[in-house]
C-alpha cells in the first residue's frame, strides 16, 4: 500500500514516520559542492 509522503503515521498500523531536519539536506548539499570545487583546483 502506498501512504502519502507527506503523512504522519500510517494508516494502517499507526507506526509514527521519523521527521528529517531539512537543515541535513542543505548541509549534505553544501558539503558536496565544496567537495567538488576542492577537487576541482
């Protein structure tokens, strides 16, 4: 069954999703380009 991504718990068994902090996706984000740029010059 699919739940929607945006949902809290599922629907099914009301297991509680974890939340992700959106600040690891910029840091992740960052870090990448910085490595690139390094190996770059």
């Amino acid at each position: 069954m699919d739940v929607d991504k945006t949902a809290v718990f599922c629907p099914i068994c009301n297991f509680e999703f974890p939340r992700r902090n959106p600040i690891y996706a910029w840091v992740a984000v960052l870090l990448a380009i910085f490595l690139l740029i390094l190996f770059i010059f």
